[in-house]
C-alpha cells in the first residue's frame, strides 16, 4: 500500500507519519510536497498536523488553496481515503471537504497531553478494524481543536454515524468533563458522507508505539490497511 | 483605493477570547462592558482605482473570512 502524506510550510507531524507508516507498518510512504499538482498513483492520502503557513489568517485557510488540495479533492471524490490530522483536519474543514470548523479551545489554552476517545462508527475505512463502543488513549496538541458546526449539520452528522471518535473518560463515558476543548457533543473526529473523508483533532500517528506512551492509534492505519488490502484482493 | 474588511466571529459561536477580554475589562473596573468579541481587519491597499465588488465579496466568504463561523464587512475609502 502507498500513502501520500502532504507537507506544507509549516508541516510538524510529516515525519511521525512517515516513521509510523514505514516503520510501524512497513508500507510505503512519500512526503508530497504542497505544490504537486498530482497525488495519482497512492492508495491513500494523509494530510498531516502542524502550523501550515504559520496559521496565518486561520488554521488552514491559506493551505486550502495550495496547489495539492485541487488534486486531493479529486481524490476524494473518487473513493480514495484521506485522513486530516489536527491541522491536517482544519485544513479539510477549510477546503470544504469536511463540514464544520475548529474555533479556539473553550479555555484558551494550548494542550498537549494524551485523552480518551470513544469509538463511535467501526463502518469507515479508518475505523474498521474496531469496535464501537471501544476506548483509545491517543495525544491531543493544539489551540484550536472545538469543533463547531450548527444543529442541523451535529444533528446530520449523528443521524448518518459520521462522528467516527468523541472524546470520553477512562472508561469510555462521553461526558463534558472529559472534554478538553469546547467541542460541541464531543466531537474529536468526522467523516464526509462518502466516508472516505476523515478529519480528527487527537494524533493516532504519535500513539502507534507502546513505548511512546500507547500504541492505540495503530487503529486508524491498520484500518485503513486492511480495507485497502481488502478492495485489491 | 483603500479598503477594510472588518471579521468578527457570529453571534452564535463562542468567542473565548472575547470572553476572556471582557472578564479583564471588569477586573479595569468597567463592571457592565457587555459581550465583547475579538475579530480581526484586513487592510488592502490597491493601486485599483475602483473595487470589484462582487470579486471582493467572494474573496471574503472564499478566503478572509469562513461563513462557517464569522462575518465580515467591508468599507472602501476611494
């Protein structure tokens, strides 16, 4: 299988996505650069966390418009798995490619620390390998990670199981006490209507290792492995 | 022409910032400044003698603000 992890000025998390996919997993993986115009030929699309463009404006506003984004729309739209990884998520929220935005954490802060995420759809491409209901510790880092959208679109959302994670406690409630973030009903991670779209907040490519603290985000690409592997055979 | 587009967050989302900013407004001793929200503005400086006015509506929705969760306004200084 080959992924296709973008990178823009400004892209940190590039690297740990590489390192989990190569290492981790042993499939291949390329960085592409914002400026390609092409992303035929990967099997799945990874858009990865940081500060593309410094944030300028907004998470996510000016990177939509990078040259790579009209190639990963196309994709998109014809089946082909991308996964938004915190501004990796901001951007696709952006781009139009997934409802919604991501507004200043309710406290103002910055956080980095590990949460629980509450499974909610094992139906996607990214999730199917587990089990709804099931619990994940998996690293949050960012200053703008509420999401927001109006009733009608969280009403959508739930209504069609497009919320895939919501942020819970150690033993899986989703409460608001087990909210970092202000996200409106806990919401850590979308999918588009197709499916085939994934935009989270937590970061499962910096928990694939038990000694990096959990190895819980191994979910996400062994799902996306396996659903690929399956369609080719 | 000078123009200023004015973005502020909309009424319907929670703008901790402006909360954070009116919360030090009373510890200045203002016991009643209301809600205050924190935006932003864009100031362009164009050797256009005239605005387009539909391609600088677009610009805002597409890229100076996001309707998702902000409104805009702007004003032009000829």
């Amino acid at each position: 299988m080959k992924f296709a992890v973008l990178r823009f000025p400004g892209s940190n998390c590039d690297q740990d996505c590489l390192r989990s996919l190569r290492d981790t997993f042993g499939e291949k993986a390329d960085p592409v650069w914002h400026k390609e115009t092409s992303v035929a030929g990967y099997d799945a699309i990874i858009v990865p966390g940081g500060f593309s463009f410094g944030d300028y404006l907004r998470c996510g506003a000016i990177a939509r418009y990078s040259p790579v984004m009209a190639a990963v729309r196309e994709a998109a739209l014809k089946g082909t798995p991308v996964l938004g990884i915190c501004n990796g998520f901001q951007i696709l929220c952006e781009a139009g490619l997934l409802p919604g935005a991501l507004v200043r954490n309710r406290g103002l802060h910055f956080i980095c620390r590990q949460v629980f995420l509450r499974l909610e759809n094992n139906t996607s491409p990214f999730t199917c390998a587990g089990a709804v209901g099931q619990t994940l510790r998996v690293p949050i880092a960012h200053g703008e990670g509420c999401y927001f959208a109006d009733e009608a679109t969280l009403d959508a959302l739930e209504g069609d199981g497009r919320i895939a994670f919501r942020y819970c406690d150690e033993t899986g409630a989703v409460k608001a006490a087990a909210n970092p973030n202000g996200s409106l009903r806990n919401i850590a991670g979308i999918l588009n209507d197709q499916g085939n779209v994934l935009g989270m907040m937590p970061h499962p490519e910096r928990a694939c290792e038990t000694r990096l603290g959990s190895s819980d985000g191994r979910l996400v690409f062994s799902s996306l492995i396996e659903s690929t592997l399956g369609q080719v055979s | 022409m000078k123009i200023r587009v004015t973005v502020l967050p909309k009424p319907s989302v929670l703008d901790p910032q402006g909360v954070a900013t009116a919360e030090a407004m009373r510890h200045l001793g203002w016991k009643n400044p209301g809600r205050v929200r924190v935006g932003k503005i864009i100031e362009i400086d164009s050797p256009d003698a005239r605005p387009d006015e539909d391609k600088l509506h677009a610009i805002c929705r597409d890229l100076l603000s996001n309707p998702v969760i902000e409104d805009y306004t702007f004003e032009i200084a000829e």
